[in-house]
C-alpha cells in the first residue's frame, strides 16, 4: 500500500499553505491567540470565513454542484491538515457542516435555493434548537409544541416552550429547531424539523454562564425561550412527523468531524511549552520520562484516531456521511482533545492558573492584576475547562457508547 502523496496532491498542499500565509492575518492570529475553543467573536469569524468563500473553500465537504470545491478525499485531508498545524480558526459548524447537508437531502428547491447560497457565503449564522431543558440524551421526548394554524397570512406553527445550551443562539439569523407537532403518534414520529427566523417577534435569548469564566465576546451556550412564535409551513424541512429522521441525519455529520490534525497541533503546543518549563529539579520537562510517556501516548491516541479518520473518510465522497462510526471519531476525538488539554495544564504548572481571570484581562487591554506568566500560558485554563463540554455536546459520550454497542458492534 503507497501512503504517499501524489505529486499533484503535495502542489496542492503548497497551494494552500501559501494561502493561509496570506490570508490568516496578524489580526485573525491576534483573536486566535486568545481563544478558548478554536472559535473566535462573531466579526472575525465572519471574515475568516468569508475568505474562505471568496477561495472557493468555505465548504469542502458539500457537492461540486452546490458550490464545493470537487476534492478528493487525500485534498480535503491535506485542506484539513495544513489549516490545523497553521492554527486557523475553526469554521462555525452549525450552518455549513451541519443543517446545509440536511437542506441538500431533504429540502424543497425553493428551500436550497433560499439557504444554501447565503450559508456558502457566511452570510447568515446558524444555531441548533434540539436540547431542551428536560430533553438531552433522551432527546425524543423534547416537549417544545408547535400548533399548526392557518390565517389571512397562511399556514403557520405557533411556538411555545424553551430550548437549552443553545450554542452562539445570541449571533444567530435563524435556528433550525425540532419540534411536537403530534402527540398522539409514538414519541419519535410526532417531531418535525422546521428554519426559524431568529428576529421573530417571542423570541428571548438568555445566556447562560460557563466554567470557563465569562470572556469578551466569546459567550458560548444561552438558553432560548418561545413564546407564540409564529413560523410558516414553508419552513419546515421534509413531512410533518419525519423530523427525527432528518435530525439523526444530522447528527452523523455534527459527530463526524475529524480529529486528527487539531489533536497533532494541540500536541506540538504541549511539546513548546514543556521544552521551556522547568521539571521539580530544573531540567527541562520535555526530557521527564514521565512528562514523555504521557506525551508519547497522546500520540499514539491521536495518530491511531487520524488512521480510523483516513480509512472512512476516503470511502465517502463529498455530500455525504459515515454514518454511526462518526460515533466513534466523536467519542475518542473528544476524550484524546481533554486529555491534551490536561497535560498542557500540567506542562505549563503553576503559570496556567492564574491567568483564568488576570490573563484574560490582560490580553483584552484590562489587565486586573500582575502578570505572573508567559502569554502562552494565558488560554490553557480556560481552554482546559472550556473542553469539558466536548464530552457533553452532541450527544454525551455515554450516549456514543450505546450507539456503537447498537449499531457499530450490533451488540
Ligand atoms: C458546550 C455545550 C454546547 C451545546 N450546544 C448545543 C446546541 O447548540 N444545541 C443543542 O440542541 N444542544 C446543545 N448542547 C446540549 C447537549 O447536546 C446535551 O447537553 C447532551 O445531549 C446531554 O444532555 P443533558 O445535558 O440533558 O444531560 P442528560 O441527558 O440529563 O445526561 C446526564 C448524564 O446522564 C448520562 N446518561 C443519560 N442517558 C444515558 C443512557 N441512556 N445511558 C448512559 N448514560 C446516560 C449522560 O451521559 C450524562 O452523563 C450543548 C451542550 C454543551 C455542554
């Protein structure tokens, strides 16, 4: 078996290395030095993005047909690949990774001819409607009613209830929401998948404090409330009753990122900051046996992940998903990504903490106390704390667990 890069495919890695050089700039690397998920504030993620539009790679994973670039499977890797070890920002999911491909499949062509455009273009920001307060892991029993209508201004749903943990729902243009339009039927076939407009009138967005501690511009989860939110017919994707169908769907490419790349560069990070940090008795860190086993396990995780990555990635083409092994990417993706996050915390010891609060300040212009520690050390607390979530989101990893028990192993 030849691993090795085709001639024309290394081109094509120079090709996009010469374009970050250009196109990530001192300001975007300014916001990334600060974040504490790999998600800058609305205005530089827009810009990011839509350079990456105006390249003609904002979505490398959608069809050629809708506006994606035609890669293949060993481009989309290296794309992927060289933006990481760069440490550009990462693309907000929720619109083009996430709700477009469920438009692609399932929406009328009025419909992809109303979003897909201005999802392409970063035009419009999306947040995702599924948790509610009592519906997370058994999200089947979400309670959000919507009761159908029709009046002098046409068909309708009128919205009552909340959704919860509502990622980046301040920023958002429209929300792709699921909802109980029947609650006769079994629990799962009462849902449907409907587009809200996010400046319709009942809508109320209430953020909701993180552990991370609270960062300019950088307010994560919210809860949304509803009250007689009135959305029309139109804007439900598929039949009514079918949207469970259409929201699994969407979970396989919410779970099906890859790993790999970022798990490499967070890694070479962890390497840096333990090549300058001292160990107990003054040598270098990185030279610890100790310090060198946890990396070199780390490693070992995150290179064994990419190979899982590489073998079902190149047997889908463009448009489409894995399927329930994105269950698997997610589940050690986001145990490998906490475990990186913790042994930064280590290398960088005692500098790592207290720059939660005075970092923060520091590197926003308000600064609060002294600085008692390199820059390097100022997002690791925060980011430390910051990926406890990814265990969490898009399904809990217990939850990975059953569906790969189920529909992996056919246990
Ligand atoms: C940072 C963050 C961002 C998020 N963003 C969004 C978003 O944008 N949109 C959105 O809709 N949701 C979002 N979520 C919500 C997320 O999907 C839910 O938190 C998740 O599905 C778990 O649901 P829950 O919080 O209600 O916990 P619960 O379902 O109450 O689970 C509590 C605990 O019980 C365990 N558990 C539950 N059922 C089982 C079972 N059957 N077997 C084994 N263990 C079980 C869980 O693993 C967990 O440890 C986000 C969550 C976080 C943390």
């Amino acid at each position: 078996m030849n691993l090795d890069f085709s001639p024309q495919e290394l081109q094509f890695r120079d090709e996009v290395r010469a374009w970050i050089k250009e196109a990530f700039d001192p300001g975007l690397k300014a916001l990334m030095a600060r974040t504490k998920n790999g998600y800058l504030d609305k205005e530089g993620q827009v810009r990011w993005q839509k350079k990456l539009f105006e390249r003609g790679w904002a979505a490398p994973n959608w069809p050629e047909e809708y506006g994606g670039p035609g890669w293949s499977p060993a481009q989309r890797y290296l794309f992927q690949a060289e933006t990481a070890a760069a440490g550009c920002p990462t693309v907000s999911p929720m619109g083009l990774k996430m709700v477009a491909p469920v438009i692609m499949k399932y929406g009328t062509p009025a419909q992809k001819a109303r979003f897909l455009p201005p999802i392409l273009r970063s035009d419009i920001w999306w947040c995702q409607g599924y948790s509610e307060p009592n519906s997370g892991s058994d999200l089947a029993s979400l309670q959000m009613r919507a009761e159908r209508g029709n009046d002098a201004h046409g068909e309708h749903y009128i919205l009552n209830g909340s959704k919860i943990w509502t990622t980046h729902a301040q920023w958002a243009d429209w929300m792709f929401c699921l909802v109980r339009t029947s609650r006769d039927a079994r629990r799962q076939d009462g849902i449907s998948f409907v587009l809200v407009d996010m400046r319709t009138p009942g809508i109320t967005v209430a953020p909701l404090p993180t552990l991370d501690g609270p960062v300019e511009g950088q307010q994560e989860v919210n809860q949304v409330f509803f009250e007689d939110v009135r959305v029309p017919v139109e804007n439900r994707i598929g039949e009514e009753g079918l949207g469970w169908t259409y929201a699994k769907y969407l979970l396989e490419f919410e779970r099906g990122g890859s790993y790999g790349p970022m798990l490499r560069q967070q890694l070479a990070k962890v390497a840096r900051i333990a090549e300058k940090e001292p160990g107990e008795d003054g040598a270098r860190l990185l030279d610890d046996p100790g310090f060198r086993r946890k990396l070199a396990e780390l490693h070992m995780r995150a290179a064994a992940l990419e190979a899982s990555e590489l073998r079902l990635f190149s047997n889908v083409s463009s448009g489409t998903s894995i399927g329930a092994a994105s269950s698997m990417l997610k589940l050690v993706g986001t145990e490998t990504i906490q475990a990186i996050s913790e042994l930064a915390v280590e290398a960088a010891g005692p500098y790592a903490l207290p720059f939660v609060q005075d970092g923060w300040g520091e590197l926003q212009g308000r600064a609060t106390g002294p600085k008692v520690g390199p820059d390097y050390a100022a997002p690791l607390a925060p980011r430390y704390f910051n990926y406890r979530k990814a265990s969490i989101y898009a399904g809990s990893n217990e939850i990975q667990r059953n569906i790969i028990a189920k529909l992996v192993l056919g246990l």
